[in-house]
C-alpha cells in the first residue's frame, strides 16, 4: 500500500515552524512523525503538504493510497483502524480527518477539501495529535517513550562505560558508536536513548527521559531534566529542561533552555535564557499565526518557540512565551519582544529586516558545516517564507 501524510488545515497553528517543513517532519519523542510512521508500517511515505514545499517534501501517488494526518502519532489500534478502511472512506473522529484511503483519480478531490461525497467512519482509537508548538514539549515524555520501546525492543545496548554513575541501567540504551564517561544517569524517571555517534561528555547530570539522536552532544557540565529530545548533529550544554531540538542546531554553552521548541540550524549564543514562567504565575498566552494575535496556550510553563535558521547572540533573553521566525537574528541588551516575526535584525532596541541574500549567504556556510549544500530549493522555501511574513515586519 502506498501512505501519504497530509498536513490538515491546522498545519498554520504550527507556525513558524511548519514554514519549512510538513507537519509530519516534526521530531518529537526521539524520532520525526514521519520516521514513526514508517516504522510502524514498514514502508516508506511520501506528503501532501504546501505547494512551495513540495520540491523538497513531493508527493508520491499510487493507483491505491492511504492518506494518513501528518500530525498524529501512530499507535497499534489506530493503524488497525487505518487498515480496515475501504477505497472511498475517511477515518474521522471529532471532526477531524484521521486517514482516507482513496484511489488515484480522487487525491484532486481530496486536495481541495471536497470530502463530502467520502464515506466517514468514526475512530474509537485514542492517540495524540501535534496541534501546536507547545503540543511538542508536553507530549514529549509520552512519544519519547514510546519510540523508545519501538526502537529498542528486542535489541541490546552497546556496552556502558563503567566510569559513569547510572541508576535504572535497563533504561539506557546506547546505539553503536555512542559514549558516555564519568556522568550521572538517573534513568528510573524515564528512558535515556544515545544515538550512533553521539557523546556524553564528562560531568553530566542527566534526569531522563533523555533522546540525544546520532552525532549530537552533550558538553562538559550540562543538567538535563527530562522529559528532552536532542536532534541529530546538535550541540548542547548549560541547563535544559522539557524541550525539543529538532537538529543541526547548538545550545553549546551554559544557559537555560526550559518548555520551549528550537527548529533546524539555530544557534543560541552563550548565556542565552528563556524565562518559562510568568513572574505572577499567569497562564502564558503565545503568538498564533491564525488568530493574528496572542492566544492563551493553557500551561503555566511556555517558554521558546523557534523557526528555522534563526539565532541568538551571548547573553540574550528571551521573554516567556516568546516566538521567533525563520531566519532571525536576536541581540544587545534587555529582553526583545516576544513576537520576532522572520527575517528580522535586532533586539529590544529595535529590529531591521534582516535581507534574503544574507539569509542565504548564513544558511550556506552553517550548512556546510555538516557537509549540507544549499540547494535551489532550500533557497526558494526561504524566499516563500519571507514573501508570506512581510506583513509582519513594521519596522
């Protein structure tokens, strides 16, 4: 059967950090929404997502498809559900579409909302569903988990330095090729997941769950609370607390990190904070993109929502619940606003536009860093997210 992850008319909840990518290539647990479906099924996926991203993320039809919604996690009874499913029917709960599984000639009608003449099927099943930003670091501990059991079963850890300090052993698994050394491990609080590659270093306290992904680390010194998820080829030190990395991205320094979701190649400069909670323990009210205003999340503890390629200088602080564009750049003294829309230069004292051809120009060279190239798409992905933000930089 050929699957298909869609993104439904919440992907602009999500925002920003559904401008560069579908909402199925979110990480949250250890792996992406994607990789867990297709590790759940055993086939690979392709997606239905905005036009301008599709040169990077296209989709690929068959004479018969499974339509599944990008932003939910698979679970047993779900994909069974999923599968029982006949040509021409959609899988609904709550009014949402959960799946469809359509014939070629009928993808056109379900690209453009035209569902009324599908036959609905109600899902009994339970699972979560990634409506926004912060949905990702408090569902966090229960989707690690979960990729850790999918991830792990039946296998076994490479072998655990005897210089560390670790309690809940059985809850530590290490791929091949990772490290750690003469670090604290309190694993009885939840799993603690190193990927192939990663390390360790000296000196960490480290409170799962943890996912640290392949060829990412932790530096000397750094205080982990889970529940955390580190991405691939990330850098990451200071104190961190319930958050998610996607990847590619550095919080090397000290500095705190707490409830807060960090995109794809950012950078936060040393000593960079983010307050999580309100000085009068209010409820946090963040940007959204739809509602064009700040709308209430329902946590007491939000702190930083951040878009791809966007960085922040030594010593910057973030407000609580604040939300940064793609391809921003945050500096000087005192704290910025806690709506920094994309493309923008600057800090409390002000902001200017922070030009295509330099976003370019920084994208390449952090890219190649990782042996990336740029390529035309990468540039015109950013050259459609900076059209569609314009509105918001009144300079």
């Amino acid at each position: 059967m050929n699957y298909i992850l869609f993104d439904d008319n919440n992907r602009n909840n999500l925002l920003p950090l559904t401008f560069t990518r579908p909402v199925a290539e979110i990480r949250i647990g250890i792996l992406k929404i994607s990789e867990k479906w297709e590790k759940r099924l055993g086939e690979k996926i392709s997606f239905l997502t905005q036009d301008y991203l599709t040169c990077k993320y296209p989709m690929v039809p068959a004479t018969e498809n499974i339509l599944v919604n990008g932003a939910i996690l698979p679970l047993t009874g779900l994909i069974a559900e999923i599968h029982s499913l006949k040509t021409g029917q959609l899988l609904k709960k709550n009014n949402v579409i959960v799946a469809a599984r359509l014939a070629e000639y009928q993808l056109n009608e379900f690209k453009s909302g035209n569902t009324n003449k599908f036959e609905s099927i109600n899902s009994t099943s339970e699972f979560i569903k990634v409506e926004y930003p912060w949905d990702i670091f408090f569902h966090n501990e229960a989707a690690l988990k979960e990729d850790f059991q999918l991830l792990t079963q039946g296998r076994v850890s490479a072998p655990i330095s005897s210089t560390n300090s670790i309690v809940g052993v059985e809850n530590v698994f290490l791929e091949v090729g990772a490290s750690i050394e003469f670090s604290i491990i309190n694993a009885t609080t939840g799993p603690v997941y190193v990927g192939h590659g990663a390390e360790i270093m000296e000196g960490c306290l480290i409170r799962g769950p943890l996912a640290l992904c392949g060829h990412s680390s932790l530096k000397m010194g750094a205080k982990i609370y889970g529940a955390v998820t580190i991405g691939p080829h990330s850098k990451v030190g200071g104190e961190v607390n319930n958050s998610v990395i996607f990847g590619y991205s550095n919080k090397a320094h000290d500095g705190f990190l707490g409830n807060s979701v960090i995109g794809e190649w950012c950078n936060l400069g040393a000593d960079t904070n983010n307050s999580n909670l309100k000085n009068n323990y209010a409820e946090v009210r963040v940007w959204n993109y739809v509602q064009d205003h700040f709308i209430k999340t329902g946590l007491q503890f939000c702190g930083l929502i951040m878009g791809d390629h966007s960085k922040s200088a030594i010593n910057t602080m973030f407000n609580t619940g604040t939300v940064v564009g793609v391809s921003s750049n945050i500096f000087g003294a005192g704290f910025p606003r806690n709506f920094i829309p994309s493309f923008s230069w600057g800090g409390a004292e002000g902001f200017s536009i922070f030009t295509l051809n330099k976003a370019y120009e920084v994208a390449e060279l952090i890219m190649k860093r990782r042996g990336i190239i740029i390529d035309d798409c990468d540039r015109q992905i950013l050259k459609t997210v900076f059209e569609q933000t314009e509105k918001y930089r009144h300079f």
